[in-house]
C-alpha cells in the first residue's frame, strides 16, 4: 500500500521510483508489468534525476521520475500507457502509479506562478508548489466527474461516447461545473446528452481516474421522462438494454463496469 506522507530529503539507493516518459510508465524488461525501479538503478540507468516525492510505498520512501522518450531503449525497457495497466496489475500498484503520474504532470505543468509568473517550488512538506515570491500555494487539482447508470424498470441506459476508446457502450458522464452539485451535475448531463430527466439519484462508489486526474463519482439514477435524443457530439448513440440484450460493455476495472454491472444484478433480485 501507499502512504501520502511525503518522503523528505534525497532518495537512498534502495528507495523505490516510479518511472515514466511522458505519457507512459517504463517498466524494466525484466520486471513483472508495473514494478517500481530502485533509486540505485534508475541512477545506474538514466542518470541522476529530479525526482517527486510521491510517499512511502510498503513503507519504503517512494519517488517519481519524468524522463525524455529517447531515454528509454527499447530493447531494455517497456513502455506502458497507465490505461493498459488497469487491471493487469495490483490495484494498490496501479493506485501508486496513478498518483506518480499525477504528480508528475502537475509538476511539468505548473513550474511557474499562474498569478506573478515566478518560479515555483515544492512546499508545504512536498504537497504543494509554492511562489517564492509572492507565496501562491498550488496544489495537485483533481476533478471531480460524476459517472451514472440511468435505470427504467428493467432496462438500463447506456450510451457509446464520441471518443477514441469508445469501442462500447457505457454509462453517462461529465464534469462537475464551478457552483454544481454532483446531483445538479447528473441532471444536466442527462438532459444536455440524451435528453432525459432523472430523479432519485443514489450514490454508488467513486474512483480514481488518473487519466489525467478525475475523481469519479459513481450514482444510479431513475429515468423520469423525455424522449431519448443523443446529442450527436459527445454521444453517438444511445438506448435501453437488459441483461438479456447487451452491447459490447466496458471492463470491469472500471466504475462504469461495475455500476452496469451492479445495476443489472440489482433489476433481476
Ligand atoms: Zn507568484
């Protein structure tokens, strides 16, 4: 497991780093898929790198390395984009990698003041990137998503979005917008997308998302009227299934699965 106490000071030889080039997490050819390096062999192989301290992986000190794509060879070591990973390896492991990831880009992203332009530097015990010139504190942003199942009786809504890895149908989805509630979130979604009301919105489960930093909040909602319109941008298409009529669904790994899933067991009890 990991723990967000941030880890102070330099990395020691056997502390553990987690290792990406851009979009992807670089795994050693050896290694099973997602293992962290030890400082000592990321020094040995990339060279002494700055370094993110992400918190204590098993207890040990725990880092993130960003390194340029043309470090990484292609005979040695293998490139994983974090998508791939989910599911493949441990959900605690695949929680650490998210936050490595996470951190990481917050880093890249955010290496000047948004509001004097000064350079930033890690603070507040490594959780923040503070201004030292006119102490603005930013810290990681995370954006909070609410994802819902809309139910009818028996038959659940399910949507195929207009985007590249929509090769199935899924539940809705959107952003929560400044001055929303996630409820209010849901409602306007519903209608901006297919053009349905809802009621009697429940919460589910939620999820990290760090594809690059949602916070999913899973919700079943009641079909409540209007007529089924996808919008045409964000959804292609859209319709009612059951258990016995279903479309290509995504994986359970992630919470649309399990909200579907869930859902559907839920209608036949
Ligand atoms: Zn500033």
């Amino acid at each position: 497991m990991l723990s967000f106490d941030s880890p102070s000071g330099p990395p020691g030889p056997e502390d553990v780093v987690f290792v990406f080039a851009g979009q992807d997490c670089i795994g050693d050819l050896m290694a099973s898929p997602g293992s962290p390096w030890r400082w000592n062999e990321v020094v040995r192989v990339f060279g002494e790198r700055d370094v993110v301290p992400v918190g204590y992986w098993q207890q040990q000190p725990a880092f993130a390395v960003d390194l340029e794509p043309e470090k990484v060879d292609p005979l040695r070591h293998i490139p994983s984009s974090l998508y791939s990973l989910l599911g493949r390896i441990d959900d605690a492991l695949f929680s650490a990698q998210g936050r490595a990831f996470q951190l990481l880009k917050w880093q890249r992203d955010h290496q000047f003041c948004g509001r004097c332009g000064s350079k930033t530097e890690l603070g507040d015990s490594g959780r923040g990137l503070a201004c030292a010139r006119c102490e603005l504190m930013q810290y990681p942003r995370l954006a909070p998503c609410v994802i819902f199942l809309i139910q009818r009786g028996e038959q659940i809504l399910l949507a195929q979005a207009n985007h590249r890895r929509a090769t199935f149908y899924s539940t809705l989805a959107g952003f929560v917008e400044p001055g929303e509630s996630a409820e209010q979130a849901i409602e306007r979604e519903a209608y901006e997308e297919v053009g349905v009301q809802v009621s009697d919105i429940q919460y589910f489960r939620s999820q990290a998302w760090p594809f690059p930093g949602q916070l999913m909040l899973g919700f079943f909602a009641q079909y409540a009227g209007g007529e089924l319109r996808p919008d045409g941008d964000e959804i292609l298409e859209a319709g009612w299934f059951d258990a016995h009529n279903l479309p290509p669904l995504p994986p359970m790994t992630s919470i649309s699965g399990q909200l579907i899933s869930h859902g559907l067991v839920n209608d036949q009890a």
